[in-house]
C-alpha cells in the first residue's frame, strides 16, 4: 500500500472543513474569530515573504491597509460597489507601494525598515484633515463607514476571508517555487553577491513589494468590510504592523508554515486575553520576546530541529511493522 | 589566443573622499589570455575589479566590453554582457544549496542562450559530492571553490578572480592552478588577481602592475619580474 500524498491532500481537505464550517452551524463568534485568523493568515504570509524571503523589513502594513480600508470606504460612499472597491482598495494599495519603492529601495536594512515606519503616520496625519466626500460619521475629515453592505451575510465575508488566506498561502507556494523565489532568496542572502551574479535586485523587489501590498490590502479591504467603520487611527494602526511581524517572528521568519502557526497563536491570544485590555499587548509582548530569545527560528525551526514533520510517517511504519509481526 | 581585446580599461580613475583609489589606469585584456593583476595591499587591485564589475562608477575614463561601453553599467548587466566576478572573502548565499548558489547565476546572470550542466561545473571544482549541502555549512576551501563555480554557471567571458588561492595550504596549489587551466581551456578569459607568487608566475601570460592607485608595469611575468619599479614597489 502506497502512503497517500499527505502534503497534497492535506490543505485541501483542511480548506474543504473551514469552507463548510459557516453551514454546518457552529457559533458566529467562532465564525468571528476564524474571520480574523484567516486575515492576519494574509498579511502574515505577505509579511514573511518580504521579511523571511526577500530580506525586506516593511514597517508599514498599516499604510496598505489603511489606504485600502479608506479606498474601500470612500469608493462605497461614492456609490462604487463593494466588491470593486475591495480590489479598488488593494489596487491602491500597490500603486503607493510603487510610488514609494523608488525611495525606500535605496535604503538598505535598518534605514529601509525606518523608512518605511514613518509611511503610515504620515497618511495617519493626512486623513485625519482630508475630507474627500461630504458624509464623514465623525469628525472633521475623518472617519468613514463602508456602505452598500446590505445582504452580504456573515458567511459570506468569512468565504471572503477564508479565499484571501488561501490565496496568499498558495501564491507564496507558488513564488517559492518558481524563478522568482530563487532570486529572492539570493537576495535575502546575499545582495551583492545576487547582483553580480545577474539578479536585477531592485526589480525582484518591486515586484515582491507589490504582490504583498496589493495582498495586504485586499485583506486590510475585507477587514473593514466585516467591521465597516474607518478612522485613521484605527486604519493607519499600528496593530497592522504587530499582528503580522508578530506572528511570523513566533511561527517562524523564513519558512512556510510559520506565519501559518504564527496567526494562530496570534488569534488564539487575542481570544484567550480579550477581556485584558491593555494587558493583552503586554502579554503578547512578553511572549514574543520570550520566542525571539529563547526560539530564533520561531516555533517552525523548533519543529523542524526535533523532526515533528516525520512523525506521522514513523508512526504509519510503526504501525505497519506491528501489523506484519501479529 | 588572440590580439583582440576584450576588455579595454581606458583611463579610469575613481577617488573616495579625496583618496586617489585609483588613478588614470589603462590596460588591455585580450581574447582567451590570463592577465594577471599584482600589486603590493592596499595598491588598488580589488577597487579596479570592482570598477570593472560595475560596483563601483569609475569618476573618469571608459570600460569597454567587446566593444561596447559598460562604464555605467549596474554589477547585474555586467553579468549579462558575461563578466562575472567572484569575491576575495567568500560570499555565497549561505542558505541555499549549493547547487542552488550556481542555479542562480544560471538562471539570472546566462542572457548568453547556451545551457551549462551545472554538476559539470561542480565536478570541475571538486563540489559535486556536496551539491545538496547548504552553503552555510561549507569549509572555507570549498567556498572559495563555490565562488568560481557560481562565476562559471552564468556562462561568462570574462572571468574576475580576487585571490582564488588565498588562505590554501602549499598542497592544495597544484590543484587550484589546474582547475584555473581547465577554466582557461573553456574558452575563458580571466584576470586574475593573486597574492600567491607561484600562482601567478604559472597561470598568467602578462602581468600588469598597479601600486597606489597607478599602473608601474605591465609585461609577461618574466619581464614584470626584473622590472625596477616593481621591484621598488615591493622591496622599498
């Protein structure tokens, strides 16, 4: 008997359950909380391509996020439909990530991740004086609400965000794979030495900068379509920048599966300290200094080292050799 | 071997905040030669393979390539007109493979249509056995070694070596001189930068001489040998 192909069949019949969770009626706020997963599944996985696989610190998720949610909004208050304002939104997104690349990308390292910190407080401090259409719900110039949401269910937007997720999860396989990703990662490597061996280092770049903006708004996008109300400080927030860089540095910077355990464990806190407050951020601050010492390669490179991944195959012969002896 | 050149350093000089890197430096490389680069540390040698690999602008003069003008051109299209270079402190991509470290450069740097067999390479490095080793975990012999098959795998012309054989025993010599044979019956040319005497009285055809930033000589190693600058330059 052959072993089926677990790696294959595996995320398909994970995706199949999550996919059929909304009908089988389980609890709306598991539905919630499985929503946030799969968003920070998203940006995280964006996140660890850059950090992990191109060498890129980006310090500004919450500018594509906020950007997208704002596009999102402003667009449904100007009688755009939701749907394109969601890909209006990541669109948006991308092209500030081109505007700003030509800038950042000079920048190496540290000096690129500063750089780019200051990005979304800038766009915080411009949307809060900004007002582009008349029906602002608060303030002056400053928040928003998501409209024509009418009839797009619960369900829907955890279908909406359960996609998102997948098709983050399965374009980083994709890159990883292909040409692209070898270039990336001699990048990550090594930049001189990528460049002399013929890697155009600033496009290679680009195009990873785009991919994770455009995917970070379009969950940034969908994010304020579950909770339709924007305002800079919660849009441009920095809880954007934490929850993905988070949750790759715990799961594991650098690999596939990390930012995938990483939001987990990020949702899981967020549900086990939601009645902290305040505390909730201290806790969660403790626990990734506690990783970054004591795990260096997050819990990913903890599970390689102790061969976690062989452990059904070992059993399955195990098994087997207890079969064949009775 | 012939007279063409294919590489022509024309005048360049580059400073660095007043310090005369080098200055007003002009030399030929021509087809299917070994030209060696000596000179005493600090002379300049590694700034002008720099210069070459488009790391560096120079501030004057030109760099001709076949002909063409790759003065300004970035390190990566240095690569794909087909100068590759390696490194005098090992740089691979620590976390790749090996065989992946020369898949780059396969994949990147050959614009040039022929396909290279990648293990070929590493056979000619002594690498094959450890192609599915992670760079990282490599002695240092053996990156020098992987800094030349990663050069080859972007199917070059011109080759740049910066100390192939600096840091290797007295015995590994021998070999090292063979492996620069067996590049040099590719079809390549190379300048080779070398501190290891025996190495460069055996592999080169001419040497060109550069002290402080200026070139004080230029010959076959016979002729550079005997020359009194070069012996002043050395000797004080």
């Amino acid at each position: 008997m052959k072993i089926p192909r677990l790696t294959t069949l595996a995320p398909i019949a994970v995706l199949v359950v999550l996919a059929l969770f909304p009908l089988i009626g389980i609890p709306l706020s598991w539905l919630n909380y499985l929503f946030s997963f799969f968003i920070y599944l998203a940006l995280a996985n964006m996140w660890n391509l850059l950090a992990g696989y191109t060498g890129l610190i980006c310090l500004c998720p919450h500018a594509f996020v906020g950007l997208a949610g704002y596009t999102l909004a402003i667009g449904t208050q100007v009688g755009m439909p939701f749907q394109v304002g969601l890909i209006a939104g990541a669109a948006v997104a991308a092209v500030f990530a081109l505007v700003i690349s030509y800038p950042v990308f000079r920048m190496k390292g540290i000096y690129f991740a500063i750089g780019t910190l200051v990005l979304p407080e800038v766009l915080k401090q411009w949307f809060n004086y900004w007002q582009p259409v008349g029906t602002a719900y608060q303030g002056g110039g400053a928040g928003y609400s998501v409209v024509g949401l009418a009839g797009f269910s619960l369900e829907n937007k955890y279908w909406l965000a359960l996609a998102i997720a997948a098709a983050a999860i399965f374009l980083v396989y994709i890159i990883l794979r292909s040409k692209l990703g070898l270039g990336l990662t001699a990048i990550r490597d090594n930049e001189n030495t990528a460049a002399s061996s013929g890697v155009n280092i600033f496009r290679l770049k680009l195009i990873s900068f785009l991919i994770a903006a455009f995917i970070m708004g379009i969950a940034g996008a969908a994010y304020f379509i579950h909770n339709p109300k924007i305002q800079p400080a919660g849009g441009f927030g920095i809880s954007w920048l934490l929850l993905p860089l988070m949750a790759t540095v715990i799961g594991g910077e650098g690999t596939e599966e990390g930012p995938i355990i990483g939001a987990a464990i990020v949702t899981f806190l967020r549900f086990l300290l939601a009645d902290y407050g305040a505390w909730s951020l201290f806790i969660q601050g403790i626990i990734l200094v506690v990783v970054v010492v004591a795990l260096p390669q997050g819990i990913a490179g903890l599970l390689r080292q102790v061969g976690a991944y062989h452990l059904p195959q070992k059993l399955y012969q195990a098994a087997k050799a207890r079969i064949h002896r009775t | 071997m012939s007279d063409t050149a294919v590489l022509s350093v024309e005048g360049v000089s580059k400073s660095f905040g007043g310090i005369h890197a080098i200055q007003n430096v002009t030399f030929e490389v021509r087809a299917g030669e070994v030209l060696g680069l000596m000179g005493p540390n600090g002379a300049g040698k590694t700034t002008l393979l720099n210069l070459i690999a488009g790391v560096y602008r120079p501030d004057s003069g030109r760099i001709l390539f076949q002909g063409k003008n790759i003065t300004r051109y970035p390190p990566h299209k240095i690569c794909h007109v087909g100068i590759a270079r390696t490194f005098q402190i090992p740089q691979p991509f620590t976390d790749l493979m090996v065989r992946d470290n020369l898949m780059v450069a396969a994949k990147y740097g050959n614009k040039r249509g022929v396909t290279l067999e990648l293990d070929e390479i590493l056979d000619l490095v002594d690498l094959l056995k450890q192609k599915d080793t992670t760079a990282g975990d490599l002695a240092t012999v053996s990156l020098k070694r992987l800094e030349l098959a990663r050069a080859l795998a972007s199917n070059p012309t011109l080759i740049l070596l910066d100390e192939v054989a600096a840091g290797s025993t007295e015995a590994e010599l021998p070999r090292i001189l063979d492996i620069t044979k067996q590049v040099r019956k590719m079809g390549k040319t190379i300048i080779l930068v070398e501190h290891v005497m025996k190495v460069m009285v055996e592999a080169v055809d001419r040497i060109v001489v550069i002290d402080k930033g200026e070139k004080i000589a230029e010959g076959t190693p016979g002729e550079v040998m005997e020359d009194e600058k070069v012996l002043a330059a050395y000797f004080g």
